[in-house]
C-alpha cells in the first residue's frame, strides 16, 4: 500500500513563507493527479491546490498569486510553496495523491497531515 508522508509544517508570521513536501512510497504504483488540502478549526477540509503528472495546476482562489504546487521530477513528490502567509491560512494541510497499482484498482492516498500555524 502507498503511504504519503509529509513535511515543512511550521510556525510562521504572517507575510512570512513555508514550503511543504509530500514524498510517495510505494514502487510498484504509478502515481497520477496529487494535491493539497487543508482543514481549518470549525471548518471543512477544503481544495487548496492540485497538480498532474503532466504538470496542469489548479488553485482554489484563496491560493492564487500566492501558493504554488508543483511536482518532482520522479512524479511521486509534491510541494506547496506558501508565501505571504496570513493568519487564515493556520490549518491541518494534507497531501493526497491518485495511486494507480499494476494489479487493483485506483484509489485517493492521504497523508497524515501536517500542521501549519500562521501568528499574527
């Protein structure tokens, strides 16, 4: 089974920057489509950014102009480049992917989340 695992959470002041990375292990699966969510206190998790393996993004607006996603070159790592950050961005950010095994069927991967807290 493909785990995804995550790292670069943080504290940060607003206006500052942080990068996440999510990193998918697991040789024997293509990986397709992989994104970032986020769940803020009180709220739903919500579609921060996403990306294809073709390297085709799309943003929620909240994330335009300011976030970037983008993919490694083995295509089984995704990052999250957050700059100008404001305190509405402190949430629970999660990575998730399409996994594409050899032998079953498609499915969503998550990562465990990671933690990111603007201070303001």
């Amino acid at each position: 089974q493909v785990q995804l695992v995550e790292s670069g959470g943080g504290l940060v002041q607003a206006g500052g920057s942080l990068r996440l990375s999510c990193a998918a292990s697991g040789r024997p699966s293509n990986i397709g489509a992989m994104g970032w969510y986020r769940q803020a206190p009180a709220k739903q998790r919500e579609l921060v950014a996403t990306i294809t393996s073709g390297g085709s993004t799309n943003y929620a607006d909240s994330a335009k102009g300011r976030f970037t996603i983008s993919r490694g070159n083995a295509k089984n790592t995704v990052y999250l480049q957050m700059n100008s950050l404001k305190a509405e961005d402190t949430a629970v950010y999660y990575c998730n992917a399409v996994i594409l095994p050899y032998t079953r069927h498609q499915y969503i991967a998550w990562g465990q989340g990671t933690q990111v807290t603007v201070s303001s």
